[in-house]
C-alpha cells in the first residue's frame, strides 16, 4: 500500500511539475532585449558578492550563443525580462541574420514565473537536423532543470518541452554522436555529474563525475567549464573544489577528459582513473592554490590545435569584493604535451568579472571586462582584447571594445563557431543599484552593436554603437 502511495504520490508531483511549465508567457515574443538584474544579496564594504546586468550569466552555463553556417545566423539565449527595473527571469532565444543585419524579435522560450534568480538562465546548442534545444537551468529539486526543441529547424518561432530533470549550469555539446552533458546537482553542495543522449528525447542516467570531501565537515562542491574537441572526439573539464562545501572557500585546480563518451575518463597524461573524482590529492589535480592561500574562479576553456587543453579562470585572495582580495589576476593554464604551463595575462577588480577564451591556430586571444568600468569593484566593466602569440607565455593588449561606458559591462560569452560582427556578446547594468540592462555584440576590429531595447516590428537592425 505504501508502495503504491509513493508512486502515485511520484506520478502526481511529476505531472504538477509540467503542468507548470505550460504557463505564463512561454511562445511569445517580447518587444525587445531587455536583460535580467540581479542581486546576491550578500553585503560587504565594496558592494554585493556580485550584482547587476546578469542576462548572460554564468560562467558554467555553457553555450549562450551558436553560429548556424547553414543558415548564416547566430542563434543566442539569454536571461531577460519584460521591461525595465522588473526582476522576473524570462528565458529568451534571439537570432541575428548575418545576411540581413537583422535581429529577430526575441521569443520566451520558457518562462520561470516566481523566479529573478539569473542561475536559472538557458543555454543553446543544435542537433543534426537543425533543431534548436534550449536547456533551461533549475535549482535542486525545487526547481527542475527543463529541455526543450524547437518545432522546426532553424527556427525560434516556438518551443516544446522535451522532458524536465535536475540540473544546474548545463553546459551542453552535441557531436556526430548526440548530445553530451555535463551539469551540476545541489544536494546541499555543488556536485557535477554528466549524461548522454543520441537523440535528446531519452538521456543515460546520469552519473557522477567529482565530489571531493574536504575540511571539518567534509563536504564536497565544485564549479566546472568544460569544452569538446573535433566534434566529440574528446571532452574535457577543469573544476576547482569547495573547502567544507561552501562556494566562498573555491580553490584548487583540475582536469580530466574521456575520449570514449563518458564510459572511461583519464588524467592529462591518459592515466585511467575511477569516478566519481573524491580524493584531493587526485592525479587529476593540476595546481595545489589552496596551499597558496588563494581563491579559483572558472571562466572559460578551449582547446588548442593539437587537442591540448586550456582553462582561463581568476585567482584572488578571497571571496569579499574590493581592494582587500587584490590582486585579481586573470590566467591561463595550458598543457603543452608535457606539463602544465601558467602565466597571467592582466588583473581586474572583481571575482565575477568574466570574460572568453578563444584559440585560432597560432593566436589566442581573451575578451572580458578587464579595464575599470564606471562602476569600479562592481562585476564588470569596460572590455579589453588581450591577445598571445606564443601559446599564452606573455600577454599584450590589442584593444579596448568599450569606453566611457555609463554601465559595467558584463559577463563577455563566445558563441559556438563564432563569426563577425557576432563574434562575442554581454550585458550592461549597474551593480550599485536596480537599472535597466542593454545587451551588445560586437566583434575583434572594435564593432560594438546594441541589440534594441524596443521593437516594434519583428525584425530590426541592431544599433551601431562604435567605430
């Protein structure tokens, strides 16, 4: 009899959890880009722990935005909201038309109704036949991760629930092979798990990838940004962990890949080692920070031409924003077929300043707020190029896409397969005060281009904004 309570009780709970996502303004389109604020609501000297235009956040949402060389458009999503100052959290798909210059009315292709919480955001990616799955984020069991196709390819005129799960911070990757999925689950902690699906509409059960016990309490937590090589011929991820399972004690640094799809993962070096990943001192740990009194926090990661990986990431002194945890220094990490290599590229003044790594043949290159905005110890803030030419020995700035901005700009994003003009996009907003957020997308020769703030047609040209 309990039994049979549970399942119904399961069937019940599983059926109310659709029907909410059947509400509200899903399928509709908005009248222009308009990105979410937040606040954490964590108070200190110089501010919140981090606040703002967080339409593109976070750094462990992985895509935001997806070229489409089949149609010539750059499919992007993006935490937005109805209008200006209102802090209710629509997921939002846009597409700009490299033929035309036009930018789409952006659609809702999920609604969070009750939420303002930007971890919430979608992410992007494109199977085979060009269809779009967008990848809404949950939180735990309370709010389940959600899947959904469009209804034809190439298109975002209208969405459809595939399925909902937990998951957090999905960072999806479809290859010849399907959909690889790398995500995280709160239980009290950050653990991150993966699973795989040949077509999307059924997945593997999850499993399990690192949960490393530490401090008093043993509690584990990690925060990960991971990236595929040749079309699925590999995957990786670096992660930092949690001291006692807290976010504010993230240190340390790892790495680990699988070239068979998730059924055998390796250290750098191909050792064979056993998931889920639960002991410190793991080989898969590439650089020991908490003995250096420092903090970790993931950004972006790429592969060199030679399969190699690279992690870009920030180190401070601790969680609290302002002077106090200076220096915080932007860096790389890269394997060179024989040993890990670092080097800094510059310094900025914030933890959640956050920026994309990109690597073309001989040039690498970092995009980010990594100048002081107006809004100084706030997240983000003007943004710079940095560029490498020996495999990120030495840095040099190449230019500065922003200045004189009234607004920090934020949370940089490379999209999949990117291409000029659209060659990185972000959001605005001041991390001292509820304002209103514009999103941008601009390109490596300085092009900076406003999405519109209000549309009145479905389609409009963005506004050219610089040079």
């Amino acid at each position: 009899m309990k039994k049979q309570f549970a399942l119904c009780l399961a069937l019940f709970l599983a059926h109310f959890s659709q029907a909410q996502t059947d509400v509200g303004l899903r399928n509709q389109n908005v009248d222009g880009y308009r990105g979410i604020w937040f606040e954490l609501n964590q108070k200190f000297d110089y501010g919140d722990k981090y606040s703002g235009g967080l339409g593109t956040y976070t750094a462990k949402h992985i895509p935001l935005a997806i070229y489409a060389p089949e149609v010539n458009k750059t499919f992007f999503v993006y935490g937005g909201t109805t209008k200006k100052d209102e802090r209710h959290l629509l997921g939002m798909v846009g597409s700009f038309d490299h033929t035309t210059g036009m930018v789409s009315k952006p659609l809702v292709a999920y609604d969070k109704q009750d939420v303002d919480d930007p971890h919430d955001n979608p992410t992007i990616s494109i199977d085979d036949e060009g269809y779009i799955w967008i990848l809404v984020s949950g939180r735990s069991k309370k709010r389940l991760g959600v899947k959904l196709k469009s209804t034809a390819p190439f298109s975002i005129e209208r969405f459809e629930i595939v399925s909902t799960s937990e998951f957090t911070y999905p960072q999806i990757w479809h290859t010849q092979n399907g959909f690889f999925h790398f995500f995280t689950k709160y239980s009290g902690v950050r653990e991150l798990y993966f699973e795989t699906s040949k077509q999307g509409n059924t997945w593997a059960p999850a499993k399990k990838l690192a949960g490393i016990p530490s401090g008093k309490d043993g509690k584990s937590g990690h925060y990960q940004v991971s990236n595929q090589y040749e079309n699925g011929k590999k995957f990786g991820t670096f992660f930092n962990r949690h001291i006692n399972g807290h976010p504010d004690t993230r240190t340390d640094l790892y790495y680990t890949e699988t070239s068979d799809y998730g059924a055998s993962w390796t250290t750098i070096d191909h050792r064979n080692i056993s998931i889920p990943i639960n002991s410190v001192a793991d080989p898969t740990r590439v650089i020991d920070y908490h003995k250096q009194s420092k903090n970790v926090y993931m950004k972006d990661m790429a592969f060199g031409k030679d399969g190699n990986p690279i992690c870009l990431y920030i180190t401070s002194g601790g969680h609290e924003p302002g002077p106090k945890n200076a220096p915080y220094e932007w860096r790389v990490t890269s394997w060179n077929g024989k040993k890990w290599l670092s080097s800094i590229i510059c310094a900025s003044d914030h933890n959640y300043d956050m920026g994309s790594l990109y690597v073309e043949d001989d040039i690498w290159k970092v995009v980010g707020p990594t100048a002081d905005g107006p809004q100084k110890y706030g997240v983000g803030g003007e943004i710079v190029v940095w560029t490498s030419k020996n495999d990120g020995k030495t840095w040099q700035k190449k230019n500065q896409i922003t200045t004189n901005s009234t607004l920090n700009n934020s949370y940089v994003r490379r999209p999949l397969n990117n291409k000029a003009p659209f060659n990185f996009f972000w959001a605005n907003g001041n991390p001292e005060k509820i304002s209103s957020s514009e999103l941008f997308f601009g390109d490596f020769e300085g092009n900076v281009y406003q999405l519109p703030y209000d549309m009145k047609s479905d389609f409009a040209k963005p506004l050219k904004v610089k040079q």
